[in-house]
C-alpha cells in the first residue's frame, strides 16, 4: 500500500520579505497567509495525505516554500543548493526533516544550484529548468544523482518564470499543462496542453483523479473537470504575491 505524506514548513513571520524576480512588490498579508497555508495543509488531511512540519525558519522569509530544499526520487531525496544565496539556509532542517522519514540523502555542491520548484516528475522521466535559480553544474550533479535509479534527465529552459514549476505541472496521466505564454519551449515535452489561467498551470496530485490548485483558476477548474478530474481549489493569494504556487508549499513524498 502506497503511503502518502507532505513535508510542509508553517510562514515566516517575514514573508513580505520574499525575493521576487518576475513580479512587482505588493502588499502581503502575513496573518492572512498563515490562514491560506492552514487551509493548504488541512487541503492534503482531508485527501488522506499525512503532514510533517518542518521546524519554521523565521529569519527566513521564503521558507514556507519547502519543495525548494529537495527532489525526491525513489528512496533518495536530493538536497538542493538554492540558486538565491540568501535562501540556502533554508535547506539543513528540511533534510534532516526527510531523512527521519527513511529517506537516503544526495547533496548538491558547490558551484552547483539546484531548486526544487525547478523539477517536474513524469514517470522515470525528470524535466530540469536551467534558468535563474538551477545552473548546468546543478544539472549535470542531479543527472549523476538519479540516473542510477533509471531516470532520465531533460533539461528544459526556463527564462520567462521563477522555476520550470512556475510555468508547468503535470496531469495524472503525464500530460503537461502551462500557460502558454510563460512556457519557453512546449515542445520541449512530449505531451502539451495549454491551460487558460497562469495560476492554472500548476496543479499537485492528489491521487489519479483529485488535483488541488489555486481557487484563482476557475476557468482551468473547469476544463479540467471536463476531463474527469476533480479540482480541489485553496486560496494562495498571499504566495501568489511572492510567485508561490501550490506545488512549492509541499514536498510530497510517496512510497
């Protein structure tokens, strides 16, 4: 029987604090968002998924996006050297976090960076973004990391968003999804579709058929309702601020 389990990290109290590098600084409600990342996590509860805090990283304000500390692949997590100097130590307690859930560790080292919102799993194959925050040697670390466990590994590039993640997720039958305009090459996968909502782009499976997603698609809810799935929607609209997305609140941990 497959276990389901979520690595979640609760917000800094300096959240408004947030790198941003495609987006203009807006307001953010820090108590607001602490309610929204509840609501997030009692989200995953209610799909029978497991959650595990890791310990908060006050002084850190991106800290609640947990998936950027790591990969996980099989038995093996990859711990990520984040590609903004300021957010690596994010990364210490978040492996420690991982490894208490059985999981061996692989490391990212220097001069090499890797963030986790960078990957998208499809199967045994491994999509890479290489743009701002995940470098070539990143790349070429990760590759040596999980190709002994028979995955293959794509780099894609990724300029007009944050990470590959930021752009495109995937469905449960492995077709990728994105907001056309943010996706730097489509046929870079071997299956698109395009989505009408930015914040449609990103989904995290829940199971073969429930997919939660940010409550700021509903046209993409729809359309993915029309293919059988079922939309679980969460408001986000504080992480949205910071070019957060409802797959870099968790990593997801399944086996």
């Amino acid at each position: 029987m497959v276990t389901t389990r979520a690595l979640v990290r609760r917000p800094s109290p300096r959240l408004a604090e947030g790198l941003l590098t495609h987006l203009e600084r807006v307001p953010v409600d820090a108590e607001l968002a602490v309610r929204q990342w509840q609501q997030y996590v009692d989200a995953l509860t209610a799909a029978g998924w497991s959650t595990i805090e890791v310990p908060p990283a006050d002084d850190c304000p991106d800290s609640v996006f947990v998936e950027d500390t790591m990969v996980v692949y099989g038995d093996l997590a990859v711990i990520a050297r984040a590609g903004a100097e300021q957010r690596r130590p994010e990364a210490a307690a978040a492996a420690q976090a991982v490894e208490a859930q059985g999981y061996r560790l692989a490391d990212i080292d220097a001069p090499g960076t890797l963030d986790g919102g960078d990957v998208l799993k499809i199967g045994t194959t491994v999509y890479v973004g290489h743009g701002g925050r995940t470098n070539q040697s990143g790349i070429a670390q990760f590759r040596a990391h999980l190709e002994p466990l028979g995955a293959r590994v794509v780099a894609v590039p990724v300029r007009k968003v944050l990470h590959l993640k930021s752009a495109v997720t995937a469905l449960p039958d492995g077709t990728v999804i994105g907001y056309e305009p943010l996706v730097d090459d489509p046929a870079a996968f071997s299956t698109f579709r395009p989505v009408p909502e930015e914040s449609g782009a990103h989904v995290v499976l829940l199971d073969d058929h429930q997919l939660l997603m940010a409550a700021s698609a509903p046209r993409t809810a729809e359309l993915f309702s029309g293919l059988g799935y079922t939309p679980i929607p969460v408001d986000i609209t504080e992480f949205e601020k910071l070019e957060g997305c409802v797959t870099c609140l968790s990593v997801r941990l399944r086996g």
